[in-house]
C-alpha cells in the first residue's frame, strides 16, 4: 500500500463511500478504508426510504439534492431505485404546520399532493383513519439499494484513482506538524495530509482511543433499530406506496410486489441507552415484532393474515436535535482531521449530499460559496443553541 496520501476516509458505508466519490473530482490522491468492507456495517440494513418531505428547509434541500442524484444514478452506477410514492398523514392538530411545511417544500420545487385521507383505502382496503386528518402524498419517492449505491460510488471513485483498502482497522489517528497518521490494527501507518471519519457509531471510540477525554467526544450515541420483514396477504399485494402512521410511531413499506418493511417512528427509541461493545442482537427481539405487528394490524386490519419472513437489526448513530455532525477537529487538536457523522437515521437517504458537503469541506471551498453551508452542521450548535429545529418534532421521529 501506498503510505502517504491527500485524504484518508476512515467508514466505507453510504457516506464514506460517497465522500471518496465527490473527492475524486478534485485529482488527489484519496484512500478509502473500512474495517469491514464497503457497505458492511450499519448501511447494509438500512430500509433505504428515499424521500423529500423534511421539516427543515436546509435538511429538505439537501434531500431533494440526494434524491435528484440516486433517482438519476446511471452515470454512477446501480441504485435500485422504486419510485411507488409516499403517504405522510397528519392529525387534526398538526394540519396548519403540515400546510405551512408543504408550502416550503413546494417552493424549493418539491411535488407535494395533498389527497383526501380514503383516497389511502384504494391501495389499502379496510384501512382504519383515525388520526389521518391531512395527507400529503409525495409520487416521486420511494426506496433503493444502499449496498448497490455505495458499492457503485466506491467504484467510480476507483476508476478515477482512488484507492480501496477494505479489511483495514483504524485503532488511532495521531495529528502533528505536516499531518496525520492512522495507526492500523496491524501495527502499520498511514499518513495523510488530512483525515475523514466517517465512522457512524464508533466515531468516539476512535476519537478516545486517540486520546480525547470523555468530556470532549462528540454528542454522538447509539440507538438500535430493528425492521421487520412480512410477506403481504394478497389482498395488499402487487407495488404500493409507503405508508407513514405517526399516530402509531411506526411506517410500512411496500418493498417488491409481497414484501412489507416495518419499522418504528418512535423517539423513545433513541433515549435507550445501548452498548455497542456488547453482543448486540442481528435480528428484532420477538416483544418487538410482536408490538409492531399489532400496530400494523391496528392501522390495516386486512394485514393480519401478514407472515414474518425475517427481522434485522442495526445501529443509528444519534445527535441531540437528529442531524449531522460535519465538522472539522482542530479545536479537540486534530489539524486536518475531519468528522462526518451522528447521521441519526438519515445517512443513505442523505448520503449523496454528506458526500459533497464533505468534499467541499475538506477541500478548502469558502462555505458561502459552497452548495450547503457546513458551518450549519458544527458540534457547536449545540451548546450555541442553533439547533437544525424540525417542525414535526412531537409526532415521532419524521423530521
């Protein structure tokens, strides 16, 4: 391997692999390495939704600018996108903040289409609508591959020289006069004038494993996440849209013309303190199904004759207000390192955007010129109080 590079991306899943892609551009000399492999940690059990409807302006353009790029990828690769459209019901409460954010959304040139709430019941007969006061359908999202997305990000950016090292492990990241240098599993180094951590959920355990003290790691911390899997009864299948239901914290996707993902809007979730050196499950725990099957059943009766076909489960890596964290490290000490994550659920969906705020950041471009400002997205909102605020916040984790 080549010791001495430009920039050294540290997490090969949707975000670092797209990180490598927008920097190929740039004709520098990029590694890319994962302890694993591309896309073989939290990334390959994303539900991998793609959609636009966000309650934040910034968040909503940097969503309609992911999508535009994974629902256009044949110049990249493969992406596997579906595009049967998303339901998003609002109660009765929150019709008037439901408009306001369709009319943002419109006018960054989102298609928002409000619809009567039983036009619901022509895809999903016997659909019970409590709750369902407002309805936006959005036509244009739906699902893609994440695996397929960031293994074809990864390879163009080989194609354009940048080089992919899977199977490596970062154990430190050392920062001194004329660079960096990442410390590997194997005794070896790497140096590299500047260093991206695009390591999810174990971004703290590198940054305290390269002498950061616990006050100072990041307000980054891991949630666990399971999607369930069931075949449709035949009455419900054939493509149908995605179906959020706040008012059970919980959203159905029509995956295929059988297959439905279930998986869970709720918050508390991410308030449940999880040890990611323990041995965490791989797949949702029977009280889990069990819940969130009702709840499915609650909203369409017609699915109880559903049949679990296979659960999985993974990682989210959470931040206080469910965004990122890209910063650069030179106030912790690390010159010439930087950190994308604390990604909160929406790293695939966003991975394209990441990876070019990133490029940007990493590059030198003046933020004000840059397509998204990434001073939006520093760890000092937090204490700062600029928080990226979300309108729907007391009705589940939509953002």
């Amino acid at each position: 391997m080549d010791a001495d590079f430009d920039f050294a991306i540290v997490g090969a899943g949707s975000t670092g692999t797209s990180i490598a892609y927008y920097l190929r551009r740039f004709g520098t000399r990029v590694l890319l390495l994962d302890q694993r492999g591309i896309a073989g940690g939290n990334t390959s059990k994303s539900s991998a939704l793609i959609r636009t409807h966000y309650s934040n302006e910034l968040i909503a353009a940097m969503a309609k600018y992911s999508f535009d790029v994974i629902s256009n990828f044949d110049s990249i690769g493969f992406s596997g996108f579906h595009q049967p459209g998303m339901f998003f019901p609002f109660d009765e409460d929150y019709r008037e903040t439901a408009m306001e954010n369709v009319e943002m959304l419109r006018r960054l040139g989102i298609e928002e289409v409000e619809i009567p709430p039983e036009n619901i019941r022509t895809y999903f007969p016997g659909t019970k609508l409590d709750g369902f006061d407002y309805v936006i359908f959005e036509p244009h999202s739906g699902y893609a591959d994440p695996v397929a997305v960031s293994n074809s990000f990864a390879e163009a950016a080989r194609k354009e020289g940048v080089k992919i090292v899977p199977g490596k492990e970062v154990n430190r990241v050392e920062s001194g006069r004329g660079g960096n240098k990442l410390h590997m599993g194997d005794g070896s180094t790497i140096s590299s004038k500047k260093v991206i951590l695009a390591t999810n959920v174990w971004t703290n355990k590198l940054l305290g494993d390269s002498g950061v003290s616990r006050d100072r790691l990041l307000p980054i911390t891991a949630s666990l996440h399971s999607v369930i899997y069931l075949r449709r009864p035949e009455l419900y299948q054939g493509e149908k849209p995605i179906l959020w239901d706040p008012p059970n914290l919980a959203y159905y996707k029509m995956e295929g013309t059988s297959l439905l993902a279930l998986g869970s809007l709720d918050p508390e979730i991410d308030n449940r303190p999880v040890d990611i050196y323990s041995n965490l499950p791989e797949a949702a725990e029977y009280d889990y199904i069990e819940d969130y099957v009702a709840r499915l059943i609650d909203r369409i009766p017609g699915m109880g004759g559903a049949t679990v076909v296979s659960s999985v489960t993974g990682l989210y890596d959470m931040t206080p207000d469910g965004q990122a964290i890209i910063s650069p490290l030179d106030y912790l000490g690390f010159d010439d390192v930087y950190v994308c994550a604390g990604l909160s659920g929406h790293g695939f969906k966003l991975s394209p955007a990441y990876g070019l705020i990133t490029s940007e950041m990493v590059t030198g471009i003046d933020p004000e010129r840059a397509r998204f400002d990434w001073r939006n997205f520093s760890p000092a909102r937090f204490r700062e109080g600029r928080l990226l605020a979300s309108r729907y916040s007391k009705i589940g984790t939509i953002y």
